[in-house]
C-alpha cells in the first residue's frame, strides 16, 4: 500500500450542510393546527392551476369536436317533424345562439366561437357559485 492523500470532495461555502436540513425553515409559513386549512396565501399556480388546466382541456374538445356536430336535427325536433308537429311549435323567447352558431360567422369557427362563449359563460357561472358558498361557508365557521 501507498500512502497517498486522500482527495478530499470540494465543498460549496454555500450549500446547506447536513446539520441545516434538520432546521425548520425560518421562511416557511408556520403550520395550520391539525384540522383546520392554512391561511397562508398559496402561489398563483397552486391555486389557479386547476382551473387553467380544465380550461385547456375543455377549449381543446371544444375546437376538435365542434366542427364534428352534426347537422340533422336532434331527436326531438326530428320525431316533430315525423309527426308532423313541428310547424306548431313557437320559437324561444329569444336565442343566444341560434342552431349553435355565430350570426356573420360561417361553417364549424362559428359552431367553435358559439361553444367556446358557452365554456366561458358555465366557467363563470361555476366561479361565481363557488365563491358564493364559499363565502357563505367561511360566514357560518
């Protein structure tokens, strides 16, 4: 045997040494007490990620399945017209979207934009419910 010296590893000045990582963060939020949420703010993406992935992937059936509906009438207004019935019937009050489409917008963008107003209509009813009984549950506690 030789006795050559050992190559010691290079030490970072900066880098936590073993003895740090036993340490509590001094910067973390402290934690809630078991049994209730934590009222530290979470970041953007924790909070908001869910969402923005949902829309994502409701946007992307929306722009690949949209131009696939078909044209035929659904299966009431087809049995109407088999009947014979379908001339009594009066039109809506009114029509958001008249057979899914966007008047001046022609063939499957318009039946795109017409489900794609009707995704952000639902998302916004569906926030607005969920603060509401949020706030309403947080005014109970």
């Amino acid at each position: 045997m030789t006795d050559q010296p050992t190559a010691s590893p290079a030490v970072d000045p900066g880098a936590a040494s073993p003895d740090d990582a036993a340490a509590p963060d001094q910067d973390a939020p402290p934690a809630a007490p078991a049994g209730r949420a934590s009222t530290a703010p979470r970041p953007f993406l924790r909070r908001w990620g869910w969402l923005i992935v949902g829309l994502v992937i409701v946007t992307a059936i929306v722009v690949v399945l949209a131009p696939l509906a078909s044209p035929d009438p659904d299966g009431l207004e087809s049995v109407a017209g088999q009947q014979g019935w379908l001339g009594t019937a009066r039109d809506a009050l009114y029509q958001i979207f008249p057979d899914y489409t966007i008047p001046g917008l022609d063939g499957s963008a318009s039946t795109i934009v017409s489900g794609l107003i009707g995704v952000g209509i639902v998302f916004l009813l569906m926030l607005g419910l969920g603060w509401l009984l949020r706030r309403r549950s947080a005014s109970r506690a």
